[in-house]
C-alpha cells in the first residue's frame, strides 16, 4: 500500500509502472483477482467512451442550460486552422462531451468526480486515437490514473464541497497529467513532477456553481483541465521539475482548500455563481420566471 507519491514512485519502480502498483495494490486490499478488477476497469472505459460518443454526437441538459459545445468543437476542428494542437483540442472536445452528457444526466464515469469525468476520459480518448494505443495501454492509463486520485483523495480532496474546484478538476488534471507521462514512457519521476506541475497550475480554482447546479461553469472548466494535462506532461517528459516536491503540492492544496471561503466550496454564493446573470439563472430556474 502506498500514502504518499513518493511511495508510489518506489512501488512504480519494483513493479514496473505506476498502473501495475495499482494493480497489485487494489488486488491485496480488496482480495479480488486481477482479472476481475482489470474487468472492472474495462467497464469503466467502455462506459467513458459511450459517454464521449453521445456527448459529441450532441445532448442538451435537463436544465437547458448547457449541450451542444462538443459537436461546436468537432466541427471547428475538422474545419482545419486550429489555433492549438488536434490532440489537445479533441481532448478537449471529449472533456466537454463527457461532462455534458453529465449534465443531461446521462451515464458517465466519475474521474475522480462526476463534475470533473471528462477530463481523464478526454485526455485518454484523444491520445488513444492520435497514437493508436493498444487496449492494454488504455486500461493501464487508468490504473495509473487511479493510483494518483487515490493519494490526492487520502492527502487532500477530490471533493469540491471540501476543497473547491482545484480539489475536482485540478485533481482529475493531475491523475491525467501523470497517467500520460507513464502512457508516453516517461518515468515514476517524471509522472510526479508533471502531478505536482498541474495542481501547482490550479491551486485556489475555486468550485462556483451556477444555481447549484454541475453545468456552468464546470463543463468548461473540464476543458481547462485536459489542457492543462497535456502541458504539464509535457513539461515533465522535457525534463522540466517542480521546484516544491509533489507530495508538499498536494499538501498545499489540502491547506488552501482549508481556508477557502465556503462561499467558493460548491454554495453557489460566490464567484461566477453570484454574478448578476448567474442569479437570474438561479432565479429564472428555481422561481419559474
């Protein structure tokens, strides 16, 4: 068992990769056998890539609020003469997709949240497609993914109600950040420090939901995070290093999500939630006019 990312990287370095410290990690705590966990996984990625097909293919949510951004992405990408990246901007696509189908509340799967599900389902989705990733290599994404939540979740959060949305999005970027650096063949190290790059980029992200709701400004903020996932890897595989070791980052974090003001944990009483248009929204919602 490991507390801390840096008995992460040890246990990474004995088994050979931060997915199979995973593996071997969930196999002695829960007793079930490899196959049988590596078969849940398998149901969490299909569930991931049904949520980014539909989501692309266009829903609008309950609330009519929010839909349709996805299929806007799809079409200004395959016009061609993007500003960013193909790779970034269909993870980016996928992250919105995710996250809309959310909103229509339609099946996903929470990554670690549902308000932050498409930011690990974009990322993977979009560099499965560019680099032809094997299913092995997909499922073993997720596994190092999971292995990152699970030190952030016991160190800090992963809930915006307790640490805003730095604790939702900004952990989900991390997980998605060190799981590509992995997936592109970077090492332990570089996994950790392309972590630690990411929440140091999203510290203080604040959760402001609209009328309460996880649409406005969440669906976007996904976006943010798969975006977010690809620079910090990147960063990382280039030999780039965080100054602050990750494991006092992720303490940082549980720190400032501490002092923040519950008007910025999920309330819907501060931010872009208490904006004039936001409270029209709330009020338009919840008073029928």
């Amino acid at each position: 068992m490991f507390e801390t990312i840096e008995e992460l990287v040890a246990l990474a370095h004995s088994h050979g990769s931060l997915a199979e410290a995973m593996i071997q990690t969930e196999m002695t705590v829960s007793q079930r056998s490899r196959e049988t966990i590596i078969e849940q996984m398998e149901k969490n990625l299909s569930v991931m890539q049904a949520s980014i097909k539909k989501g692309v293919n266009g829903v609008t949510s309950v609330t009519g609020l929010t839909g349709g951004d996805a299929p806007r992405m799809n079409e200004y990408i395959n016009k061609g003469n993007v500003l960013s990246g193909e790779t970034i901007l269909r993870a980016v696509q996928n992250a919105m997709a995710v996250n809309e189908v959310n909103a229509e509340m339609g099946l996903i799967c929470a990554t670690p949240t549902a308000g932050s599900a498409g930011v690990a389902a974009g990322v993977l989705s979009a560099v499965a497609d560019e680099r032809n990733l094997t299913y092995e290599q997909q499922i073993n994404f997720l596994f190092a993914a999971g292995a990152i939540g699970l030190v952030i979740a016991n160190n800090a959060s992963i809930s915006g109600a307790a640490g805003g949305c730095q604790a939702e999005v900004g952990s989900a970027s991390a997980m998605a950040s060190g799981a590509l650096v992995e997936l592109c063949g970077g090492t332990p190290e570089q996994s950790a420090h392309a972590v630690a790059i990411t929440i140091v980029n999203m510290l203080g992200l604040i959760c402001d939901p609209v009328a309460g709701l996880v649409e406005i400004p969440c669906i976007k903020r996904n976006a943010l995070g798969a975006s977010q996932a690809f620079i910090s890897a990147d960063m990382a595989l280039a030999g780039v290093k965080s100054v602050i070791p990750v494991d006092e980052v992720i303490d940082a974090m549980h720190q400032v999500g501490m002092q923040m003001p519950s008007a910025f944990k999920e309330t819907a009483e501060g931010g872009l939630a208490a904006t004039k248009t936001g409270k029209k929204i709330m009020h338009q919602l919840y008073n029928g006019k």
